[in-house]
C-alpha cells in the first residue's frame, strides 16, 4: 500500500524485516493485544458510515471524513495486520478475521450519535483519546522496537483526528451552544462505552484462531483481561488523557480545575472498558 493524499506515513516506512523476533514470539499477552487492534481497526468501515451520513451537509467535515479519517483508521488496520502476520506467522489472520467480521459484523447494529453535532464531536473526542492513550501505552511496554515505531506513528495519528474533531466541535458549540453539564455528561457517557463489546469480540476471534479445536471459555478472557487491567494501571498516561478530556470543556483554569476529579473518573472509565465487556 502507498502513502494516500495527506497521511503522514504509510506501511511501507515500517520496517517490518527488523522485528526483534525473539522478544514477541513467545508473548502471547502481546499477541492478543496487537492482533485484536487490528481486527478493531480493520472493520472501522463498519462505523464510519453514519457519521459520515450526519455530517454530509458540511462539505469539510464530510470531505474529511471520508477521504481522510477512514482511510488512516483502515492503514492502522492494515500496519497492525502485518505486524501480527510477520511477528506471529502461525495465526492464520484471514481466517480470524473472516470469523471476527462475519459474527460481530451480523450483530454490529449502526453506532448511536449523540444528540447534536457538538455533542457528537466531543464524544468523537473522547474515542481519539481513547485511541492516543493506548497506543501510547503500547509504544511505551512494547519489547520491539519496530512495534514502538509502528504504535507511535499510529498514537500520532490518533491525536490529529483528535484535533480536527475538536476543531470542528468547536464550530458547532459556537452554533449550538450547548451546556458545559451537556458536554460533561456526553464526555463521560462516551467514555464509559468506549470499545468495550469490540474488545471481548475481538479476543473471542483471535482466540479461537490461535486455538483450533479448544473450546473458548469465559476464564480464557478473564485472565488476558485481568493481564492487560494490569498493563493499565501501571503504564495508561492519565496525563494526556486528562488533558486531552478537559479541552472540549473550554473553561478558565479555576473551573477546569473543578471539572478535574470529574474527568479523571472518565479516563478511570477507559480502563474499565474491559470490565463491562461481554
Ligand atoms: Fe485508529
Ligand atoms: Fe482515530
């Protein structure tokens, strides 16, 4: 795949021949991780349509949309897809993935949208910071160089999207002014929400992948969710992701300093995503 107008990398800058083979092959926590991104990250066709649809009577928004964030969203799909069939040969991803598409495809009913156009736009903010966090995360525990590379590049992009929705959020709370409690409220709604179904349908297909023959069990998911909480409480930049929260609520430096115990509670919400799965 080439560089498409306007991305910053493409697959071909990743230099996927220098995996350190022998610190990935045999971590099966990382295995799951990175294969279930990308399953998640491949399929965001699925979700982007009727965002795209809300937003087509504005031109911009819609243009970039459609030929901006979808096509990056698909190349970390693509990047992570390599990845997991260069460092892990022996998983079958197609097959996976033909699991992963036909069964959460069939039950993946069309993703709600927030009440209005600003509310939607902060909520989008709330899923890109989602996304910056953990990759910066796995850019930061990774044993593989190139993994690190990979998941920054990614974690970079995530954090420009971040900024277009905001940007464009922006627009619209100037339109339709809504309430700081509104914006509040959708903020940690979203943030309570975020993945958590994706990540429990994505272990389930990777898993079944990688183990022909065995049946899945409940306890197979509970201890690589226990594993990864782990990962979380220790390398999860709450920092950023506080910043990154506290934007969309705009406010003087003495109210964001009330609205802070609020959003910590939202970024808290990320890590408990996998808690509410399933
Ligand atoms: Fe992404
Ligand atoms: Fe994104």
């Amino acid at each position: 795949m080439g560089k498409f107008d306007g991305a910053s990398w493409s697959i071909d800058d990743i230099p996927y021949g220098e995996i350190a083979h022998d610190r990935v092959r045999d971590d099966r926590q990382l295995f799951y991780i990175v294969a279930s991104a990308s399953f998640i990250e491949i399929t965001s066709d699925l979700y982007t349509q009727n965002l795209i649809e809300f937003f087509r009577h504005d031109a911009e928004i819609a243009e970039w949309l459609a030929h901006q964030w979808e096509k990056e969203e698909l190349q970390h799909g693509a990047a992570l897809k390599k990845y997991v069939q260069t460092a892990w040969p022996d998983f079958d991803w197609e097959a996976a993935y033909a699991n992963f598409r036909r069964d959460y495809g069939a039950t993946c009913t069309v993703e709600g949208l927030a009440g209005t156009k600003a509310l939607e736009m902060v909520a989008r903010c709330v899923v890109e910071t989602g996304t910056a966090s953990f990759y910066r995360m796995l850019s930061d525990i990774s044993p593989d160089p190139v993994l690190s590379r990979l998941a920054t590049e990614i974690s970079a992009d995530e954090v420009r999207h971040y900024k277009h929705f905001h940007r464009y959020f922006r627009r619209y709370r100037d339109v339709e002014k809504p309430s700081r409690f509104a914006v509040l409220r959708t903020l940690v709604g979203r943030a309570a929400e975020v993945e958590a179904g994706d990540t429990f349908h994505a272990f389930h297909a990777v898993f079944r992948g990688s183990h022909p023959g065995v049946e899945f069990e409940r306890a197979d998911y509970d201890a690589y969710r226990d594993g990864v909480l782990n990962l979380v409480r220790q390398y999860f930049p709450h920092g950023m992701a506080v910043k990154m929260l506290l934007k969309p609520l705009g406010m003087s430096p003495m109210v964001g300093r009330a609205m802070v115990p609020a959003v910590k509670q939202a970024t808290r919400l990320f890590l408990r995503r996998y808690d509410n799965a399933a």
